[in-house]
C-alpha cells in the first residue's frame, strides 16, 4: 500500500493538521477593519491643500516626521491638528501610496503596514487608559515603519500631552492655530471667492474669526452659498449674509436651549 503524504510550504493563511473540522471566525477581524481604520481618497487632501493655512511651528513638526518617522502633534482644540497631519503625511508622496486613518480603538499590534504607508491615529478624544494602551504598542509598531519605508503622525489627547512617555518627548510637535483671516481667505480663494484686504477687516467680522477652524469653514461655506444664490452685492455682501446667518443660527439654538431648560 502506497502512503500519500501532504506537504505544505511557506502557508499564508490557516493551514489544517489534524482531524475533524476546522472553522475560522473572521467576523470579528472584519467589524474591526469597517468601523476602525479607513483609507482615504488621495483627492479628499488635496481638496484640504487648497484650503489649508499652515499653522504655526508647522515646520518643526515637519522636520520632526521626517527625522523619525512617527510624530506626535499636539495643539489647542481647534487649530486644525487632524487636518495637519494628513497634510504633513501626504507631502512628498504620490497616487500609489496608501494613506489610511485609525481609529483610536486600533490596536497598534494589529494593524498591518505596508511599504511607503502612510497612517494618521487620531487620538483627541481619547481618554488616559486608551492612550496608555496605544503607547505600549508603539515601539514595535515604530520598527515595522522603519522596516517599510512608512510614516506615522499621532494626534495626541486634549489636555493629555503631559502623560507622554519620556522615551517618546522627541516625537512630539506643537502646533498653534492658524491666522483666522488667512484661513478664510483660504477657503473662499478655493471656491473662486477672492476677497480684498478690507472685506476681512470688516466690522463683525472678528468675532467669527477666532474660533475653531471648524467654524470658519463654516463660515465660508455660507459666503460660497450667498454667492451662489445671486444675493448680494459682491463680496462685502456675501460676507455680511453669511455673518447673520452665523448669528441667526445662534440665536435659534439659545432659543431652543432656553425651551428645553424651561420645559
């Protein structure tokens, strides 16, 4: 009788040894890939880059990731720190290189890096334990970028950065927050919308301009509205709608508040 023998070389995924059935649950792996890390489009940066105002110290963050491969940017709430890091992440780089964004529940020693990847963890609302768990990862995590030729950009808890490990001080980069008016004008410039130096210096306008950037691209998106709808009597009115609009809004909210406390 002849003994047939099954060899397997170099296995790549699950391979079966013995007897009876072998079932894999891939669910869970699966769930984790939808509702954590995403790719993202190449052309959803570059319509950031058109609107994009480099903020304060971005070079030193720049120079930082491009030392070390992994940076750690902090910054107050608002500033943009997300926006940044995809910026920073996808300069120098081309079509083939995948750019993908983790979720903070992303387990570090789970995520796979490919060659040249670039990968944003976005940390901001992150509570302590969360962040301490992402720490423990990442020195394994830094050598298999290292390995692949790929960067890493951290956006680091609000009021957080202080529980930094030591071994990781040098990663980490401050960012301030953008001038308000050269971010208007960015977005509005980006929508074809190009304002002189005295339609930003109007009165009203500076109370919105301080803000999240959030708000100021809300902002601009209410101007780019105004224009569209053949109101107003070019950009000193398209600015003034979208200011009232602004505090329309308010008003409504305060109004709804002040109904929800009293009933």
């Amino acid at each position: 009788m002849t003994e047939t023998r099954t060899e397997v070389k170099d296995p790549t995924g699950f391979v079966h040894t013995g007897t009876g059935d072998i079932v894999v649950n891939l669910r869970e792996s699966v769930a984790r890939r939808v509702r954590g890390s995403r790719l993202v489009p190449r052309d959803d940066v570059s319509w950031l880059r058109r609107r994009f105002a480099d903020p304060e110290h971005l070079g030193s963050a720049r120079d930082k990731l491009l030392l070390n491969r992994t940076l750690l940017l902090a910054g107050p709430p608002g500033s943009g720190r997300r926006t940044a890091a995809k910026i920073l992440l996808n300069e120098h780089t081309d079509d083939d290189v995948p750019f993908e964004v983790l979720a903070e529940d992303d387990r570090l020693d789970q995520v796979q890096v490919d060659v040249r990847h670039r990968l944003l963890l976005d940390l901001s609302a992150a509570d302590a334990e969360t962040f301490r768990a992402r720490q423990r990862e990442l020195p394994a995590f830094r050598t298999a970028l290292h390995q692949r030729d790929a960067y890493l950009v951290v956006v680091l808890p609000d009021s957080l950065d202080h529980q930094v490990d030591a071994e990781f001080a040098h990663h980490v980069a401050a960012i301030g927050r953008p001038d308000g008016r050269t971010a208007l004008r960015r977005h509005l410039e980006a929508e074809d919308v190009w304002p002189a130096k005295h339609d930003l210096d109007a009165a009203g306008l500076d109370a919105h301009l301080s803000g999240p950037m959030r708000d100021i691209a809300a902002l601009a998106r209410l101007v780019v509205q105004a224009r569209d709808s053949g109101r107003g009597d070019g950009v000193a009115g398209w600015l003034r709608e979208a200011v009232e609009a602004v505090a329309e809004r308010g008003r409504e909210v305060a109004d709804q508040l002040a109904d929800h406390q009293a009933g």
